[in-house]
C-alpha cells in the first residue's frame, strides 16, 4: 500500500431482503475483509441494508437487488461473489449492468470476462487463512463422529454424487434447516472433512466455503470439474477428485490412515496462506476511489422522500429509517411521537445531512408501529404536516379482534375499521384544519401477510391520502373549534401580520373596515361545500 495513504473509513454492507436467511452465508467473506483490512489499519463496521455516507462501503449481495441511484451519495464499491459468465448463476440483466458501471471487487478472475470492460480495473481478491477460525482445542480428525458434512445449496446432481458416497459405506451429513456463522461451524468442527461438489457447469471454485473449513482445521474433499482452475494456493490444501477418480478415491483412500496425514499436511499448508498484498491494493483501490467520489457527490442536505417508520429487520435501502431505539441502527433516532419543529435538520452516521420540511414527503410507511406509540395524535399530525399534499401514509397494525392482537407486552392499543375517523371525519378534534386524511386502500391480512377476510384477519393494512379540506369541511372546523381562528388583519394597520398590535394602556385602537369583497361575476350556489355558478 502507498506510503502516506489516508484510509478511508471501510463499511461492509450486507443485503438482505426481509427475511431471506441465505444471505447470512455473507457472513464469512465479510468478515475476512474486515480482518485484512483491520490488519491494514483501516477503522470497519459491518451492517445489513445500511450504508454509511461517510465511509466507503463495500456491498456484498447486490445481486439480491440494490438500487443503482444510491451510488449518487454513497462511495459503493460491490462485492460479486456469483459464478458469472457461461455455466454460472443466473443473475439478472440488472446486476450485470450495476457491475459494468460500478467500481468491483471480485474472488475470481474467471467472472470479470462477464461484466468487465478492463479487468486490471477490477481486484480480485481470493480468501485464505483465517486465523480467528482456528480452534483452541481442535478434536482429532479420526475421533470425529462425522464422517463428511455438505453444505450449500441442494440440486439433482449434487444429490447424485452424495448417493454416490454413501454407496461407498460412508455418512454424508447434510442440513435439514440453513445454519450459518458460529452454529454451522460446530458441525464443521465435528466432521471428519467436508465434501465440495460444484453446483454450476461453470465448476469454479468454491473458495469462500473451502477457506471458512480449512481454517477451522477441517479437510476439504472438493471435486475438480472440467472447467475448475482453482487458485495455486488452493492446489496443495484440499484433496481433489474429478468425476473419472470419484467412486475409487471413496472407496480406497477417504478416511485411511495415509488420508489423515496427508490432510494434516493440507490443513498446516493453508496455515501459511495469507493474500494481505491483495488486500492491501485493494485498500488504496477504495481510498482513491472514495475519494474521488466524495469530492464530487450533493453537498446540500438530503431531502428524503420517503420515511420509513421503524428500522431493525425492516429497514429500507434508500428511505429515511426512523427509529426510538439505537439498537434498530435507524437513519435518526427521532421519535415522531413528541413535537418535533420543522424543518428539523440533522446529521446521521449512515445518511448524513439529512432535513425534513414541511410538505415535501410523498409516502410514508408505519408498519407495526402506531401500536406502541404513546401520543399517537402527536404522531398523525406530525406525519400529516411531513407529506406533501396527495401524500400517503401507510399503516399496518394488529387488528384488535385477533387472539395475536396483544400479545406482545410492548403493544399499548389494538386497532379496527373505526380506529381512522379522528384522521379524516373528525379531523378538526385534533386542531386540523387545512389538511385531513382520505382513507383508501384497506384490507385484512392473515398472520402470514396476506389479504384474507375479516374472520382470519390478524393485521388491517391500510393506506391514508393527505388531501386539502374543503370549505365546507373548513367551516365545520371552525364551527367545532373553541377559536374561531380569525386571521390576523395587522396588515390593515400598516404592519407585517406576525407583529402583535398592543394597545397603549386607554388609548382606543381604531376598527377598520375589512376591504370590499371580490365581486364575482355570477351569484353561487353553495352545496356541500361546494360551489356551481348559477347560468
């Protein structure tokens, strides 16, 4: 790395849609990064969905879907850990163009024929020892109660080669549920080896699967397909098998004596295999470019457009997050439930500047939310003086008629189909006037989610429209209200309305006629609040 390089702060973002448990298997190429670059002297965090405006964030998993625009204000440098190219995954047209006009990284060479117009542009980055792996006590190999253990995803013929195994006298363990990080690696450290068997034609090497293992002192038994050219560092730490020498090596060789010595003498090679060189180019590659970057993105505050109540495992990519509780990693903490005096301009680690103004938001989503909130009417006015005109506010909340309805000890009110009248009827009870919500879109959702009738319903999800009150709704406002909210007519005195006119102490203030009315040309019929011009 250059001498006298600023580091940048480094940020590993990991994507995860809503409840996708598969994207925990990033949990190990992450956290290697974070070791070599910790190595390195760089300060990292580590989150999932959250970006960080002031750090430059190496994305893993944006072919899970990410939004392109977000690469206007965040340094984003992606990840590609997919087999790319013939053979390979199936990923989107989109995440192929994401890559072509992005900064990348990549563990192989053989994918950036697939989306690189320069491949000296893109560094590859292979995964080696992982010392923080190593176990304290490790079992004998032969002691293990594991004969081999597969993980990873499960096709036909991967299924074909296991049968294959086990034909052989040998268990081959598979889950029956995903586990990742620390609870799957008990069971790797429990196995006498693990199998490797290529999922695509394309047969790269699964370099991030055999690293994690070998590192924990278990021996990988990995297939060497037509197509495989595993890294050289790769070539001495693994036992290899192609389809010709498959059965025969299971038969014969797995599991002899001569085996474990010759793992032994694999697993102590890959003690030695240590990329930091690569890691370190990789480094000053992310400094150059961050740099570039951020001297050239917004310098104004971010506007947002969209909120989102809540955060925690609903966090959504490129909204405003907010949130009461630090531990939900929100965009703000901000607590809509209390008064809050717009526009409200803060700095957030993971947004950065960031205003809120009055009448500039299109939509906002609460979802669970208005349950645990204590001033909820604090709340709707707020979110009511956030959005535009047309605005929309969507709600999701436990209908009280379910037996889920309280369940959880947090929840302070349930709700049903009346809990919206205040919000658009009686609108003017919470000192509204200019502005109510229409209810619109409304259904009744089952405990997994989805549209039912009223009889399952555990949830009513619903949509609320900011529109403009009419006059007559107006009138019925101010015929409600204890003031008749007169508006200040200073400006017939010759002053600015905001200024209070304070009478000297006996001195008569004079009362000035209002000015003539606007003549219209056409008397009006006045129906509803509404009027037509009588022909």
């Amino acid at each position: 790395m250059q001498q006298g390089l600023v580091l940048p702060e480094v940020h590993l973002c990991l994507v995860q849609p809503l409840g996708y448990v598969h994207s925990l298997g990033f949990i190990d190429q992450a956290r290697y990064f974070r070791h070599q670059f910790r190595r390195l002297g760089a300060q990292v965090t580590v989150a999932k969905n959250r970006l960080r405006h002031d750090a430059v964030n190496f994305v893993f998993g944006a072919h899970l879907g990410f939004d392109p625009g977000l690469r206007e204000r965040y340094s984003c440098i992606f990840v590609n850990l997919e087999q790319l190219g013939q053979g390979g995954a199936q990923v989107n047209a989109a995440y192929l163009e994401l890559l072509r006009r992005s900064a990348v990284v990549d563990y192989d060479a053989d994918n950036l024929a697939a989306y690189a117009q320069d491949a000296s542009e893109v560094p590859v980055l292979p995964f080696g020892h992982a010392p923080y792996l190593a176990p304290a006590s490790p079992l004998p190999l032969e002691a293990r109660p594991i004969d081999l253990l597969f993980f990873g995803s499960m096709n036909p013929r991967r299924q074909a080669l296991i049968a294959r195994i086990e034909a052989q006298g040998w268990q081959v363990g598979v889950f029956d549920r995903p586990l990742y990080g620390a609870e799957r690696d008990e069971f790797i450290l429990q196995s006498k080896a693990v199998l490797n068997v290529h999922f695509y034609e394309a047969s790269r090497f699964e370099q991030a699967r055999a690293s994690t293992c070998l590192s924990l002192g278990t021996p990988v038994v990995s297939e060497l397909g037509r197509l495989s050219r595993p890294p050289a560092a790769f070539e001495r730490c693994a036992s290899w098998v192609d389809e010709a020498s498959f059965d025969d090596f299971f038969a014969r060789q797995f599991g002899t004596p001569a085996f474990f010595e010759s793992a032994r003498a694999q697993l102590e090679q890959f003690r030695r295999f240590d990329p930091i060189e690569a890691y370190a180019d990789a480094l000053a590659f992310a400094a150059g470019f961050a740099g570039e970057h951020m001297s050239r993105r917004p310098r104004e505050p971010w506007r947002p457009k969209l909120i989102h109540l809540g955060s925690g495992k609903d966090y959504k990519p490129g909204w405003l997050n907010l949130d009461v509780l630090p531990r939900a990693q929100p965009d703000l903490v901000l607590d809509l439930g209390r008064p809050q005096s717009l526009p409200l301009r803060a700095e957030s680690p993971f947004a950065g500047p960031v205003e809120l103004v009055e009448g500039s938001v299109d939509a906002i989503v609460a979802n669970n939310v208005l349950e645990h909130v204590p001033d909820l009417p604090c709340l709707m006015t707020q979110c009511l003086s956030l959005l535009a005109t047309g605005g929309s506010l969507v709600i999701e909340v436990p209908y009280e008629r379910a037996r889920t309805a309280w369940q959880d000890p947090t929840h302070l009110r349930a709700m049903n189909e009346m809990s919206w009248v205040y919000y658009n009827e009686w609108f003017w009870y919470l000192g509204w006037f200019e502005h109510r919500f229409q209810p619109e879109q409304f259904s009744y959702l089952d405990d997994q989610l989805q549209a039912c009738t009223q009889e399952r319903a555990a949830f009513m999800k619903l949509t609320l429209r900011k529109v403009a009150t009419t006059p007559y709704e107006r009138t019925v406002a101010r015929t409600m209200s204890a003031d008749p909210m007169l508006p200040d007519d200073a400006w017939a005195l010759g002053v600015t309305p905001a200024a209070t006119i304070t009478p000297a102490a006996g001195q008569a203030v004079a009362m000035l006629a209002d000015p003539a009315p606007t003549r219209l040309p056409r008397p009006l019929n006045l129906r509803d609040g509404r009027f037509s011009v009588v022909t």
